[in-house]
C-alpha cells in the first residue's frame, strides 16, 4: 500500500491533502516516526493511544529488537507501555525505511547536537532526510521536530526531499514542529504539551495541525522559521535563567545568604518572577547544546548572541564553582586536602528521576575532582553501570556504590550532583562527615552540610 495515489502525481496537493485530514480526522492516518529516541517513543505512543496506526523506524537495530520483544530502553517508559503498544495493534518499529512509502505523514526525531568547534551538526537530520527522499510520496506529509536553528526546513531538508523531481508545497508537505518533551516531568507529557506548528503555506499547515490535533492542541505560526524559532526562544530562556540564579548563588554565598531560601521567599510574589533554581552546571541534549544552534545562524546575519554566550560562560563555570567550595569545605570541616581524599559523587544523570547522562555536570565534576587528585566513585539508583561516552572515557564501567551506610562510610565526603526523588539521605547523613549539595537536597541546614 502507498500513502496516496502515487501513480498520478499530478493530483494537486490541494485534493490529496483533503483526503489526508479525512484521514486524520478519522484515526486512519498511518503515521511514520524515524528516531525512536526519548522524544521519538512517548511521540509515537500518544499517536497509538488515540487509535492511529504507528511505524517507527530507527537505525538502532538493537532498539527496534527489544522493542518487537515488548521491552522499554528508556526508564520511564515502562516495559508495559510498550507490550500495550503492540496489544493494540497499531504498532511496529523497523529498520526498513522503504517501508516509509506506506505511511502518510513522516516525523523526524533524530539528534540534534554540536560538532567539535560548537557548531550545528545537522548530520543525523541530512542521513535521515536522505533516506526519507528515497521514497518520498505525492501527498505525504513531512515534519522535522528536532531542535534546530531557523531555516533548516528550508535551507537542508527542502532541497534534499526535492531532489527526486517531486516539489514541496505541490506534490508534498513539509512542516516544522518543535518537540517540547520533558522526560521525567509527572505533571506534562506528549499527550498534555501543545504543538507549535508552522509551514510555508495553510494547506501545509492545515494538514500538520490536522495531525497533530489527534492527540494534542496545536499552535499554528507563520512559517517554518518561526516555528523553529519557537524552539530555540524557549530553551534560551531557560538556559539565560539558569545562569543568572547560578551567578546569584555565586554573590549571595559570598554574603552568606542562602540562596535557596531567598528563592522560595522570591517566588511567592504572584507576578513578574518565575522560580529557576542553581545546580552544578548545566545537562542534557537540549538547554546546554540548542542556544548555540542561534549563535551560529547569527553569525550569518553579522550578529552576535551576547546573552547566550554569557550565560554559556557562567553555567559552565559552575563545576569548576563547586569543585573549588567542596575543596574549601573539606579544609574548613574535615582538615583534609582533596588529593588522596575519597569522594562520593551522587546522582550521575544529569537530571533528577532520569537515567540519562548526556551532558551532565556531573561527568565534568569527575574530571575535576581526579584532575585535583581525589578518588571519585559514584552512587546512583538508575545508571549501574557508566555507559561509554565519547568525551568522558574515565567513567565507563564505573559502578555506582550500593546505598548502603556501610559502603557509603568509606567517603570522606559526598557530593550530591543530583537529586532524584526516590534517594533518602538518611544513610548518607549517618556515613559521611560532610555532604556538598549543589541541588539543595538536603532542607535540614548542619554543619555536615554545605551549600555549592
Ligand atoms: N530528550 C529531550 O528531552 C528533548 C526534548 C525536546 C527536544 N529534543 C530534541 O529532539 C531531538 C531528538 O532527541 P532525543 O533526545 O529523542 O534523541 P535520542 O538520541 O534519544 O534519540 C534519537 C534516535 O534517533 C535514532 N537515529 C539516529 N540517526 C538516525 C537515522 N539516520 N535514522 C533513523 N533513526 C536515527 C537513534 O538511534 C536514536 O534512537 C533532538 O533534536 C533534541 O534536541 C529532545
């Protein structure tokens, strides 16, 4: 079966695209999702619980294995979301991308990240879109969700889908629609987050919002650049905000303020604040890596992003920040130098209640505190064992240390880098004579404990 007649492509855009939000409308459309990630997954889920059929295609062919065998690779999607993926019949996950002829619409989920000079690396977005153009159809719908700076829709992904004679806009549709995923968030979902939607003409737009609006309210803007621009605004914010209450913290513990206690104070005013909290530095594939995706396109326009790279600047001085406090802390407490000292590095993933290390502060923290001398181990519930990253090799095959108060009490401090939910910090208290908390983990203020 192909999406739409593809033996007359003369057939307008305009009559194919009627057909396709019947489709839409009616919970038949068959849905292509090409990077079953930690935003392709839960995407391709929320599709299947309102009743459309889904393929995912990935490259990972040990992926789409435990998937077929109703097993999650990610944490909190559990094994059972996905053996009820399949129960209901509308799921399968592939590595066959011919396979992308039988469906309707094709959403792109693949990575995002920065090359070695901090520049975009488009080059999963181009294999994926090179691979789509192979079998692209009249009357297919193509969407890229992947962060990314305003024009790629445009600029890459246009040209390559055109190269087999059939153009944007005419024969096919091509969106833009950012993924606003925040894995571990109890309070929102794919299924609870709307979508911003932009293309380059309404039909376009009116088929992706005709998509989208099967599972989730949409927000439809102007063009692709906008809605790529939406992207990058949110994560900029968020990244800019960072800094400044990280720079905060910096003064305010000079002054000996609590910085989380002016914080909690802050955000009761009912307007004009909005509460972001310091840590370590920053983490993940998104806020540490996307704001650079603008600083570069800028350049093109002979601008520079000074906030942005100013609060790059500062959030990425924070490990060496809590490095040199935890040094200063062990002086002050224990009487201890940090060379030849044991410290308990707590919580590897770079945020609570994942088990994603991308980019955590806590993989430099590591280096640092080696680098100074001390013995680093870690603890942490949901990363075992340390999987090999390309930039950190020290860690892999580090082993997290067993929660308990007699394997804890081998540190002579403990570093919590990060704070899932699920850690009582009981064991540690009674362990360890002195814990640097970067994550205000720890309410109870003591001597033990000091704020980084
Ligand atoms: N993780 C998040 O919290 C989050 C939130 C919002 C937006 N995003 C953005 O979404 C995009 C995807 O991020 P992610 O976290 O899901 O990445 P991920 O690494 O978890 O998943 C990407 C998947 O794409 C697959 N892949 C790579 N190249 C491929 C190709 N050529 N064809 C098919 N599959 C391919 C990989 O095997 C992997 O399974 C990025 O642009 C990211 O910035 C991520």
């Amino acid at each position: 079966m192909t999406a739409q007649n593809s033996s007359d492509p003369a057939i307008p855009l305009g009559v194919l695209s009627e057909a396709f939000i019947a489709k839409a409308t009616s919970r038949d459309l068959r849905v292509g999702i090409v990077g079953l990630g930690y935003v392709g997954l839960p995407l391709a889920e929320a599709f299947v619980l309102q009743g459309l059929p889904v393929v995912g295609f990935d490259i990972d062919d040990s992926k789409v294995k435990m998937l077929g065998g109703g097993k999650s690779y990610i944490k909190h999607i559990s094994d059972e979301r996905i053996a009820a993926m399949y129960a209901a019949g509308k799921f399968a996950a592939t590595t066959d991308f011919a396979k992308l002829k039988q469906v309707d619409a094709i959403l792109i989920c693949v990575p995002t990240p920065l090359g070695e000079h901090r520049e975009p690396d488009l080059s999963y977005v181009v294999a994926t879109t090179q691979n789509i153009a192979e079998h692209v159809q009249p009357g297919q719908l193509i969407i890229l969700e992947s962060t990314t700076y305003p024009g790629t829709s445009e600029e890459v992904l246009q040209p390559i889908l055109e190269q087999g004679g059939l153009k944007a806009g005419v024969d096919f549709a091509i969106a833009y629609s950012p993924e606003r995923e925040d894995p571990g968030n109890p309070n929102y979902d794919t299924s609870s987050i709307p979508k911003v939607v932009g293309a380059s003409s309404d039909l376009e737009r009116n088929m992706a919002c005709a998509l989208y609006n099967a599972i989730v309210p949409t927000v439809p803007v102007s063009n692709l650049r906008t809605a790529e621009a939406v992207k990058l605004t949110e994560n900029i914010f968020r990244a800019v905000n960072i800094a400044l209450v990280n720079e905060l913290k910096v003064v305010f513990g000079a002054m000996d303020i609590d910085v989380w206690e002016v914080i909690e104070a802050a955000k009761t005013k009912p307007f004009g604040y909005m509460a972001f909290y310091p840590g370590p530095g920053l983490g993940g594939h998104c806020i540490p890596i996307d704001p650079f995706y603008l600083t570069w396109k800028a350049r093109a326009y002979g601008l520079n992003t000074r906030f942005i790279e100013l609060a790059g600047e500062i959030n990425s001085s924070m490990p060496g920040h809590v490095v040199d406090r935890l040094g200063e802390a062990m002086n002050k407490h224990l009487g201890l130098a940090m060379k030849g000292a044991r410290v308990l590095i707590v919580g590897l993933a770079y945020k609570k209640n994942v088990d994603d290390m991308r980019e955590s502060p806590a993989l430099d923290l590591i280096h640092k505190l080696k680098a100074r001398g001390m013995k680093v181990e870690y603890s942490d519930p949901y990363i075992p064992v340390a999987p090999s990253i390309r930039e950190h090799p020290e860690v892999e095959g580090m082993k997290s240390v067993p929660w308990t108060q007699e394997a804890l009490s081998q540190f002579d401090v403990a570093l919590i880098a990060t704070d899932h939910d699920n850690v009582d910090y009981t064991p540690l208290l009674a362990a360890v004579d002195l814990v640097v908390d970067t994550r205000n983990a720890i309410k109870q203020r003591s001597d033990k404990v000091v704020q980084a």
